[in-house]
C-alpha cells in the first residue's frame, strides 16, 4: 500500500507543500494555490523522506539562480491528455516562454489550446514542472494557479522573454 506524506518548506514564493509518495513528488502546492487539494490529501507530514530533502535543495538552488531545471523522481496523476502535457511542461527550456497553442501543436494537438490551458491549470507540481512559462499569444500574463504576482517573479526570475518562441 502507498503512503502519501508531505512536507513544508520555505522559499521566496511563500510556503510550498511538498506532497511525495514512493520516494516521489506528487505535488508542489503554493499557499493560497487554485485547484489545492484538501489538506488531508496530502497525508501526515513527515520531513524525512529523501526526495524532500533533495528537492528542497534543488528548489533553493533554482531560487538562488544557481539551477536551471530540477532533476527529481515525479509520480503525477492525471490523464492521459493532462500527463502529456505536463511532460510537454518539462520541455519548455529555462528562461523561455511558449503559447498555449505552440504547446498544443508540440504534444501534436493543434487547435487544443484551450484543453492544454486546462491541463495546465490542474498541473499538481508547480514550478518543478514548469507550468508558470506558459503564456497568451499576445505575450499577456494569462492565470497562474500561485497567482499572477507569483507567475511574474518566476518569469523575472529566469529571465524570461514575455513573448512566446515562435516555431
């Protein structure tokens, strides 16, 4: 039987809750996130999982600006469609922005962009997956589920160009 047990840790984005299960990341929810699940999900807390303590540093190496993408075991539950493009997530490169029709066309999707805008938004593992560098076509700051204040600094953060790649 799995366990699902979580964590807390502390970053420049506020609190973040690190859920794991099977030595894996689950979740990484923000303070006040949309679409968090009910505390109980998340299990008892217990910080002495090794992947918490892995990601935790990797996490605060990325907020030092020291790394630029994070190398963690994930167990992410959605389906199928939602899976793809989480792991389209993980292509976009540090720094960049792309639209939500350029990832629907990447998962080989045109004309979804409005089911990969949703997938987006239910993403169980912000920023590790980096959900926060999708952006409207115009280049506008379309919803984040940590909040648009927090999809700017990370953008800020990395640099990040406000226009989506083309191509």
């Amino acid at each position: 039987m799995t366990t699902t047990v979580h964590t807390v840790v502390d970053s420049p984005c506020g609190l973040l809750t690190l859920v794991g299960r099977d030595n894996a990341i689950s979740g990484l929810y923000m303070t006040d996130q949309r679409h968090r699940p009910a505390q109980e999900r998340f299990g008892p807390r217990d910080d002495a999982m090794p992947v918490f303590a892995e990601a935790a540093a990797q996490l605060t190496a990325y907020f030092a600006g020291d790394r630029t993408g994070f190398d963690l075991d994930l167990a992410m539950d959605g389906t199928p469609f939602q899976v793809r493009v989480w792991a389209a997530l993980r292509e976009i490169p540090y720094g960049e922005t792309v639209s939500y029709g350029e990832l629907a066309e990447a998962i080989g999707r045109p004309g979804a962009s409005r089911a990969v805008g949703l997938a987006n938004g239910k993403n169980p593992i912000g920023i590790i997956v980096p959900c926060h560098r999708v952006i409207g076509a115009n280049g506008s700051m379309t919803g984040y589920g940590g909040g648009l204040d927090r999809k700017r600094w990370l953008l800020a953060l990395e640099g990040a160009s406000m226009q989506p790649m083309l191509g």
